[in-house]
C-alpha cells in the first residue's frame, strides 16, 4: 500500500510546503543579496521571487539538482528579461554606517561579475568558495573579479591606495 502525504487545502502535501518554506527560510536571503548585487535594488529582489517560484512550480522536480541555490542563481538570470535598465541601488534615508555617496553608482558601473563578486566578497561577507559555487566557477576566478573590480572602484571614486 502507497503511504500518501497529507494534503492542505490546496492540494499540496503538508510536507512538501513545510520542505519548500525550510529551503527558501534557508536560502532567500543569500541568494536576494547575489541577485541585488547583480541587479540593483528593485530588479534583483524580483529576480529572486521569480525564481522562488519558479522552484516552487517546480519543487518536486528539483531533487537531482546538486546546488539548487546555484541553480536557482542562473534561472532568476535567464528570467530577467529586462538586462539594459540601469542598475540601481536604493540607498535608505537613514544609513547605520556612513559611506562613499559615489559608492552606489560608481558599483553600478562596473560589469555584472565585477559588481557581483565585489559586493558578496567585500559588502556581505562571503568566502571565494561560495561566490565560486553559486557562479559556478573556481574561487581564482573570483579572487581575479573582486581585484579587477576594486581597481576599476578606487579608480572611478578617485582613490589612491598606494598614497600614505
């Protein structure tokens, strides 16, 4: 006999709702953070609700995917359908920490891998390994981006590192 899994009102099995809320509790905020940097503000945060529900249309599918996380990386990039607007950040009226107030545009103008490695290595914390993972390339590669992307950042804000 088939043990069948308890149903909501829906339709959709309590356990399969109470898998799919543990993953995006677990994995929302990181991949919203990547897909802001990538994107800005407004974009990146639709690019992460679509491809949350992209996974949950999906989620009984999704099972043989290695890194989902990743996975879901490159689907919200396939589904941005608008790739020319510019980027922009929403910077709050009320900043905990004071910073460059170039520093939003001066991002927005580096290319999206720059920009990405950047603001996950240096803004939010995260270690070569896991850029490398969720772009699906080797920790070099990003070390080589965030370089690239601090130089051309130092040069478009007029800072002089080497200057004591």
């Amino acid at each position: 006999m088939l043990r069948q899994e308890p149903m909501t009102d829906a339709g959709v099995g309590v356990d399969t709702t109470a898998a799919f809320v543990a993953f995006v509790v677990e994995h929302e905020p990181r991949l919203r953070r990547a897909l802001v940097a990538l994107y800005g503000t407004e974009r990146g945060r639709d690019a992460t609700a679509e491809a949350f529900a992209y996974a949950w249309e999906r989620w009984g599918e999704l099972d043989e995917v290695a890194n989902l996380p990743a996975y879901l990386f490159r689907v919200a990039q396939s589904r941005s359908r608008e790739r020319r607007r510019p980027i922009v950040f929403i910077v709050p009226e009320v900043v905990e920490h004071a910073f460059e107030p170039k520093l939003p545009g001066a991002l927005a103008s580096l290319p999206d891998r720059q920009r990405l490695c950047v603001v996950l290595v240096h803004g939010f914390g995260w270690r070569l390994t896991e850029v490398a993972e969720l772009i699906a390339c080797q920790p070099t590669t990003v070390q080589k981006h965030v370089e690239r992307g601090l130089r051309r950042l130092r040069k478009s804000l007029g800072v002089d590192v080497d200057a004591d």
